[in-house]
C-alpha cells in the first residue's frame, strides 16, 4: 500500500502496477510488458489470505497463498 493506494509489484526487475478498485475483493491493472499489449486490462482478485493474479494464471503459477505466520 502506498499512500492510500495499491501497488503489485512484480519480479526481481520491480515491475509496479497501480491496482484500481472494480467490485468486492476484485482489483484491475493495465499490465504492460511482452506478454500484454498496450490497452491490456488484468484482475488481481483476494480471498483471504489468496491473491489470485489472472496475467499470472494462465499455467497455473498466479495464485498466492499466505504464509501462517
């Protein structure tokens, strides 16, 4: 969170897209990079303690679970 604002940030080259409200717990971002092109629009949805980021989902690997902690 940044401010009143929240970021994803991405991988080891800190990618960071701004994340806007959309409805519930569902969150948009304008990805941009070679797997999206311009315009492209993605959803980071949080349920509980799982962030499921769709750009990332497409084999499996966009879901993120809390560590117990």
């Amino acid at each position: 969170m940044v401010g009143d604002s929240l970021e994803l940030t991405v991988g080891p080259g800190t990618v960071v897209w701004p994340l806007d409200h959309w409805n519930g717990d569902v969150f948009v971002f304008e990805p941009f990079s070679e797997n999206a092109a311009l315009g492209s629009v993605s959803q980071a949805t949080f349920d509980g303690s799982t962030l499921e980021i769709e750009l990332l989902d497409e084999h499996g690997l966009g879901t993120f679970t809390r560590a117990a902690g």
